[in-house]
C-alpha cells in the first residue's frame, strides 16, 4: 500500500535539486557584472607632486588605463614604462574617433604621456597636436578647472591631454624652422615655465621645452606650465603642443608650443547685406542733407 507524500516534502526535494543550478547562475550573473564594471569605468592611484605610484584597470587598450567617460573615447597613463603601448592606443582611437583625451595624475603618470605623446608622433604618419588642461571629478571627469583649485573642495584632480591628428611629418618639419630651446625643470614653482613659453611666442621659431625620460618632476612641471597657458593668454588664444622624442637621445623628448590666434568668424551673408544697406541708407542720408546745408 503507497503512502501519500506530503507536498511540503515533495518542495523541499525539489528546491534541493534545483539549487546547484541556480548557484550557477548566480555566480555566472556576478561575474558578469564585474566584467561590465571593470571594461567601462577606470580608477587611479592618487598621487603627489614627488610622484607616487598611478594605477588604473585594464581596459582601455593594452594595459595602457581603462577607458572612460561619454563613449569610452578616454585613456589613463599608467606609471609603469608602458608608453609603447599607450602610444598605440592613442592613435587608434584617433584614427577611430579623431580626437582623444589621455589622463594623467601625478608625475610619473604624466611623464608617460608625454613620452607616449612623442612615440605615437613619431610612429604615425601624421604628427599628434594636443593640448593640456586641469579636470576634475566634481564635474563628472570633464570638467576644465585651474590649478587653484576651483574643482570644489576635496575633489580629485588631474592633468588632461587632449588630442589630434595634426599635419603630416613633411609638412609639419617644413614650418618649424629654428627651435628656441629652453629646459623642463622640477625644481620650483611651474609658472615662470608657462611665462616663458609665452613670452618667447614673440620671437622668431619655434619655442621647444626639452625633457628626460629620468625625470618624470621636470615633465610633471612641463605638463603643469602647458595647463597654465591658457589662463595666461587671451580668450581667442589656441594653444598647440606637439611631442617628439630626440633623435640623439632615446631617453629625450621635447615639446613645441604655439599659441595662435582664434579664427574670426566670418560674417553670414545675411549680416553682410543687413550691413550694406544700412551703409547704403546712410550714403542717402548725406546725400540729402548736402544740399540744405548748402542753401544755408
């Protein structure tokens, strides 16, 4: 004679059986997610002025920093001697997208990016232009601020190199003409550096800061004086800057800066002939009144 079996015993059975799979999934969701954290958001050591070490995820293109920000279009310099690597990254997001932003926080960090900067110049058919400002995360880590510390209190801040392709290596080489060198320094404040820089725009040539690849506080004040410019310049003032390693030097490079003026937008056609008839109007107006003066 069978013996009815309880459904509370027939749940428990079945709960038992079901629950190495449903661990399985569980451990399938997490990593998952991991997975999708890791490959969209970096994070970064932070460093001091002496330079610390910079650490940042694995995702943004061969060991190079994580990718961030709107579209993922953004790289973190490592501090680790990876620079070959992030000069690949970088012209591959520049042949991908035309534009790239490499972020860099403390002075190794900021080192590597520019020596990355050089290689990926040298290695590309055509030069990398970039220029260099102050970020912050209070603005969602796109924020422009200064070295005064407008990022708001406590935030996190670091140095943004954004660039560009820029002219090929023929034409770039045929406008340099004579470089008016001067020397990256890390001892001292950095804006006596972004004076100069500026103050030498007048002359004739090409202003060149050198620095050495053993000497990441002298491009750490280089990087810092090239944020300094715009704020030094006028608002219709473009900075450009263009990297290169020395050829005498494997452990050298050096930075060209110009400082150019803003294109003026041309007048609509609109404007133009809302422009000339008022002229006109004006010519009318003369024309008419030279003859009463006349009569008196």
């Amino acid at each position: 004679q069978a013996f009815p079996v309880p459904s509370l015993v027939l749940a428990m059975i079945a709960a038992a059986m079901l629950r190495p799979f449903a661990l399985r999934c569980g451990t399938v969701a997490a990593t998952s997610r991991r997975a999708a954290v890791t490959g969209t958001s970096s994070s970064s050591a932070s460093t001091g002025a002496g330079g610390g070490s910079s650490s940042s995820s694995d995702g943004g293109g061969g060991g190079v920093g994580g990718k961030s920000g709107p579209g993922g279009n953004r790289l973190w310099a490592a501090s680790g001697g990876r620079e070959v690597n992030l000069a690949r990254a970088i012209w591959g997001r520049l042949k991908e997208h035309g534009a790239v932003d490499v972020d860099a926080r403390g002075a190794p960090s900021c080192g590597s990016a520019l020596r990355a900067l050089a290689l990926a110049s040298r290695d590309a058919p055509c030069v990398v232009e970039f220029d260099v400002r102050w970020a912050s995360d209070a603005e969602g880590g796109g924020g422009a601020i200064g070295e005064g510390g407008a990022g708001g209190q406590g935030a996190a801040r670091w140095l943004r190199f954004s660039a560009r392709a820029g002219p090929r290596w023929d034409r770039f080489k045929k406008n340099l003409g004579r470089f008016l060198t001067m020397t990256a320094s890390g001892r001292g404040d950095f804006r006596p550096l972004a004076k100069a820089i500026k103050a030498r725009q007048r002359e004739e040539g090409t202003v060149t800061v050198e620095g050495w690849r053993d000497d990441p506080l002298a491009a750490y004040a280089l990087a810092k004086a090239l944020a300094e410019l715009p704020r030094l310049c006028s608002s219709q003032s473009i900075v450009r800057c263009v990297a290169a390693p020395q050829k005498d030097d494997k452990d050298a490079f050096a930075v060209h800066v110009w400082i150019d003026r803003a294109p003026v937008a041309s007048p609509t056609p609109e404007l133009t002939e809302a422009a000339a008839g008022a002229a006109s109007g004006s010519s009318a107006t003369q024309r008419v009144a030279a003859p009463r003066g006349g009569k008196k």
